[in-house]
C-alpha cells in the first residue's frame, strides 16, 4: 500500500499544487480567511486538540513539552486521525492557522502520523 506523505503549512499560506489534499485541522476556522479562496479539500475539526487542551496551552512556548503530551494522548484515542490515515495514496497538507510555525498542534500531528500513529 502506497502511503502518504504528510506536510504542514498555514493556512493562510496560498495553495500549491504540490500540496496534495489539502486539510484544514483546526477546530475553528481560520479568522479573515475566505472559504472561497482556501482551496481546502477537507476540514477536519475533531483531529484537532479538544477546547479544554487548546484553552490551556494558550499558544505559551512554556506549556508545549506539556502539551506535546497530552495533545499525542488525545491523538492515540482519537478516530479521525484513521480519516488521515484514509488517504494513504495521496500527498497531504495539514493546514493550521497559528502564527508559530514551530509550537502548534499540526507539527505535534505530523509526528504522530510520521511516526505511524
């Protein structure tokens, strides 16, 4: 089975045709952007953290040992993640709208999918 290549980019980013299918995961939708011009294929909001987790890490670089934890805790039970997993022939973008493109729940997602989970 051909298995796919996950990447990560914001969503307000452009889209590329190297981007594959395109996945939104966060839970809210990104503020200011159109859907119109989004180009998102799919808009997966229960792979993202539950409200509660991304209430308490607040986006604090302090919390995201933390949060890398309990966010992969949240991953491992969680049935969406198969909805990623479903798209094995097939290049994959997760989209996310934070503005730190080092401490967020997509990169936390990526290894967690890159590690075969």
């Amino acid at each position: 089975m051909i298995q796919a290549t996950f990447h990560i980019k914001r969503a307000y980013d452009p889209p590329d045709p190297a981007d594959g299918v395109r996945v939104l995961v966060d839970r809210l939708w990104p503020r200011g952007l159109r859907k119109a011009d989004s180009a998102i294929d799919l808009w997966l909001r229960d792979v993202a953290p539950t409200a509660a987790l991304r209430r308490w890490f607040g986006h604090r670089p302090d919390r995201w040992a933390e949060f890398r934890k309990r966010y992969a805790a949240e991953l491992a039970e969680n049935p969406a993640v198969g909805t990623l997993r479903s798209l094995e022939a097939h290049d994959v973008t997760l989209l996310y709208a934070a503005r730190d493109e080092v401490h967020n729940h997509a990169r936390v997602l990526l290894e967690h999918l890159e590690a075969g989970g």
